[in-house]
C-alpha cells in the first residue's frame, strides 16, 4: 500500500525527527537522496548542465545542497533565485563553495532553462500556497518547452500537496523525488500526472508518523499497489459451489438501454462471483450475448437470493425497483440512473443499519447529488467524495481520471486508483466497472474494497485494451481476465 500524508502531519513527524538530530541533518539526508535520482537521470553526471531553480524555502535549500554536491562531481550548475536575498544561505554557501554559480535575474534565466540538461524545481514544496507566483511562471515554461529532464523536488511547484490541484501553471516534472512520506497530490490528478514518476527518498520519519494520533496522524490517501489487491481478490477453494461463491444481481436496463444490462452482466461475470442473475426489461439482449445469466421476469424481491445488487446502470426512470433493492438486507451497488432515484433517507438507512452500500457517481452526477458545479468536484475529488459519504453513510466511488473511493461516514483514507488511462472515457465503460464491482460485493469484500479493486482492475484492463488506441466498454470487460492474472503474477 503507498500511503500518503498531509501536509500537517507530514510537519509534525518533521519536526518531532529534527527535535533528535543535529541540525541541518534532515536537509542533508534529502539532498542526498535527491542528488543520488539526479545522476541517475543524467546518467553521465561531469560535464552535464544542470539548472535549479530557487524559492526562498527548505525547498530551494534541497535543490542547493543537491546542486553542489552534483557540482562537486563535476557538473555546471547555476542556480536561478527567484527571490533572491532570501534563499538557503547554508545552501548557496555549499553550491558556491562547490563550483557552482548564482543568477539573480530570473528574468533572463530562460534561455539557460531552456538548454540544461538537467533542471531541479526547487521553488515551492510543502510551504507553497496557491498557484506559481508570477515570475516563476516563464521558468516553468521555459523547463517544459526545455531539452532537459525536470526533477521536481518533493513535489512539483504549483501543485497542492494535499489535493493535487493545479492552479494556473505548475511545473511538469519527469520525475519528483519526495522526501519521508507521499503526499496526496501525488496520488490524485492533475499533481499526479505534473509529478511523472515519484522516486521516494526514506529521511526517516517513518517512526513520526506512524507515531502520529487521531485523524492528523493517520494517512489521508492510499493507493493499493498489484500485491494489497491479489490478497484482496476472492479465489475458490475446492469447497466452493457457485452459491457459496456468491451471486450477484444486477438490476440495470430498459427498453431504451438494453446495452447498459449488458455491460453491467459482462463485468460481473468476470468479478468472482459463482453467478450473475439479470432483472429488468433486457433479457433478451442480456441472454443473447450471455448465456450463462440467470435472468428473471420478476423484480429485485422476487428473484432469488442474491448476495449483493447492482442498480442503477441505464435504469431510466425506474424509482420503483432501486427503491426494491435498496430495501434488500445485502450489499448494493447504485450506478448512473440509480444515484439521482435513491432517496438520501434509504440510503442512510442502510447505513445506520450496518448494511453496505456502495455508490459510483462520475464528477457530473456527484456535483448534481451535492448541488454544486461539475468543476467544484473535479478540482477537489477527495473533498467531494468524503462530503457524499458522510451525506449518504455510505462509500463513495468516484470515478474519473483518478478515481478515488471514501468509505462511508467520508472519514479515514480516501483510495486513491493509480491505474486507468483516459481511453477508459468511453461510453458505457462505468457500466462494466458497475457490474464487476457488485460482484466483488457478492465474493465478499467490504464496500470500499470492492471498489478500490474493481477500479484497479479496470483500470488496468482498460490499459490492457486500450495500447494507444480507441476502446470499446466491451473490450475493456474481455480484458479484465487478463488484468486479474497479471494482479496475481501467475498465468493460471
Ligand atoms: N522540514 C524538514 O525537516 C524538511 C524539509 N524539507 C524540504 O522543505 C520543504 C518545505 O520547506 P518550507 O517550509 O521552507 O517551505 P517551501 O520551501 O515549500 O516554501 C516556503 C517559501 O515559499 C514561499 N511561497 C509560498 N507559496 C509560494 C508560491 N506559490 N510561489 C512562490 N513562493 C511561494 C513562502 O513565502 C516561503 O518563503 C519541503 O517541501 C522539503 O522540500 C526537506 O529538506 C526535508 C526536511
Ligand atoms: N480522463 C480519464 N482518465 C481515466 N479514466 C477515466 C477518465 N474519464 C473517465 N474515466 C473512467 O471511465 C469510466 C467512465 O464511466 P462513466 O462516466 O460512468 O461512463 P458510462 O456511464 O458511459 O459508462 C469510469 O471508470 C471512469 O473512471
Ligand atoms: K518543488
């Protein structure tokens, strides 16, 4: 599991490490680290033109100790102050005493931007507020158009370390060397997709944070990684009957969308429970394309036992069944249509009742459930997914280009999915994911593990699927097989 910490709690552990180590070892220790990812993106290190830009934090101080010691090895480095008589002083007395030069006049460091082989962020970490300020802005321009490699230090300026928002320009890195502990806008687009590939750098605060009591010290994201999810997914044993495997029903479709029952069916085949059973009026589609769904004319409570519902997908109108399924005493599933015709009430019910549901809204039918604007939830996703959670009691999946997922009452870490890709962002791609994690539900697992694992799983099927070109929601249910075997590193 990657875990990553607020900036609050990521300060206290600091601050309580530095309270027991002679002063200026902590910067040390992240220099090094830095350094060391420096030389091996250069690769050749003597020689190598190397850039860094300097805010007037510890941020800037890392970038100075790094820079001098890449100096020390024979590299040209010069240092751009962005706010000149404030940066590091311990900092650029090493760089210079190092070989290395100082340019105060940002303005006319673009061209040397531009040609480094190498350029090190240092402007802003975990001190920055709001966007890049305005002098920055042309740097971070210049090292994006750049021949070189960008190495954000910690974290890319301009990007929030608690929520990964972006305002106005940031700095795109290649590769971000963080130092202690991951910080969620890491983990979360758009910071993630600034900070390109993060190198972790141990300083020793792991003892800090572990240490660290009530909500500020618990981590505030985290991303399953291949190993949590095959320890999380359901395997038969020799025991096992498809009843005893679980069976989940799937309560989606209408006349208008038969294909959204279709979708919904083909990722819950794939999902590991022993049976899928199909209400609503698409059947015909259904059984046509899987016949192995057991599919019943009558509604929710009157099928058979299941051991979770998926409701919603393609539902149109239809109040009259999720309110059925909302009603049944098992885990449920509320996708698409399903979120705007469940009742906040029953669903709180459930809840405060001990039973498990899970709702998968994309950005436009989470901002229509809150009443605010689309972008207010695209900006802020963990925000808005806790808030849903806490409203309803119950978790919350929302999808997107980093899908996250709060459990219910929106306390603890929100699962922040690393994989997918924006191909996924194609019609009825939602309605597999909904159909494969109500068959997690039916396996088993917890609400917020069902759909932290089926995104995972879709994600990485849709990547599987995808290869650079257009998909089909079909296509990404037929490789979700593939994605499952590659979670368990075994072709069987
Ligand atoms: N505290 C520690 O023990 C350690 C801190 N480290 C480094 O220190 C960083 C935090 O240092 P600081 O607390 O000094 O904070 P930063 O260096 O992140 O930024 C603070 C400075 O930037 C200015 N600033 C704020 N927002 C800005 C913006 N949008 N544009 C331009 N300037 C802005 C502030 O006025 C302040 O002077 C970490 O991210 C990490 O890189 C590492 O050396 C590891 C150890
Ligand atoms: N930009 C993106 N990057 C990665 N995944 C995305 C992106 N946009 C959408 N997705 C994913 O694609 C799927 C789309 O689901 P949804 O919006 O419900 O569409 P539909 O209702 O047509 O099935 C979700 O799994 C979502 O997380
Ligand atoms: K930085």
């Amino acid at each position: 599991m990657r875990t990553a910490y607020s900036v609050e709690t990521v300060r206290a552990a600091e601050r309580e490490l530095m309270a027991r180590l002679p002063e200026g070892a902590l910067m040390q220790r992240a220099a090094a680290g830095l350094a060391a990812a420096c030389a091996d993106v250069l690769g050749r290190v003597y020689g190598s033109r190397v850039v860094l830009l300097v805010g007037s934090g510890d941020n800037g101080g890392d970038a100075l100790y790094a820079g001098a010691r890449l100096a020390r090895r024979g590299a040209g480095v010069r240092a751009v102050l962005l706010a000149p008589g404030r940066a590091h002083a311990g900092g650029l007395a090493a760089l210079r005493r190092a070989g290395g030069s100082v340019v105060s006049d940002a303005g006319g460091a673009v061209g040397l931007v531009e040609q480094a082989d190498l350029v090190v962020d240092g402007i802003v970490g975990i001190g920055g507020k709001g966007g890049l300020r305005e002098a920055a802005v042309p740097l971070a321009e210049a090292a994006r158009r750049g021949r070189g490699v960008v190495v954000a230090v910690d974290l890319p300026s301009g990007v929030d370390a608690d929520t990964g928002e972006a305002r106005g320009t940031a700095v795109r890195a290649d590769v971000t060397v963080t130092f202690g502990a991951y910080k969620p806008g890491l983990l979360i687009d758009p910071g993630r997709e600034y900070a390109g590939v993060v190198r972790f750098v141990d300083i020793g605060l792991g003892r800090g944070l572990a240490g660290g009591t009530g909500p500020a010290g618990s981590p505030r994201a985290e991303a399953l990684q291949h190993a949590d999810v095959a320890r999380l997914l359901p395997v038969p044993g020799a025991e096992s009957d498809k009843y005893r495997r679980g069976v989940v029903g799937i309560a989606a479709g209408s006349a208008r969308y038969p294909g959204a029952a279709v979708l919904a069916v083909g990722g819950a085949l794939r999902g590991g429970a022993g049976a899928v059973r199909y209400v609503g009026p698409a059947g015909g589609a259904v059984l046509a394309r899987y016949p192995e769904t057991l599919v019943s004319e009558r509604g929710p409570a009157r099928a058979g036992r299941v051991q979770a519902w998926v409701v919603g997908p393609g539902a149109g109108d239809d109040a009259a069944t999720v309110g059925e399924v909302l009603a049944a005493d098992v885990p449920v599933l509320i996708d698409a249509d399903g979120l705007r015709l469940a009742e906040v009430g029953a669903v709180r019910g459930r809840g405060l009742r001990g039973v498990p549901t899970l709702m998968t809204p994309h950005a436009g039918e989470a901002a229509a459930l809150l009443g605010v604007e689309r972008e207010e939830v695209e900006s802020g996703r963990l925000a808005a997914a806790r808030e849903l959670a806490a409203r309803y009691e119950a978790a919350v999946l929302l999808k997107g280009s980093t899908t996250v997922v709060a459990e219910a009452g929106g306390g603890g870490a929100v699962r922040v999915n690393p994989t997918g890709t924006p191909w996924l962002a194609t019609a009825g791609s939602g309605d597999v994911l909904s159909g494969l994690g109500g068959s997690l539900l039916a396996a088993g697992l917890s609400a917020v593990d069902a759909g932290s694992v089926a995104a995972y799983l879709h994600g990485l099927a849709g990547r599987f699927a995808a290869e650079g070109a257009p998909v089909a929601a079909e296509d990404v249910a037929g490789r979700i097989a593939e994605a499952w075997r590659s979670v368990v590193g075994a072709g069987v």
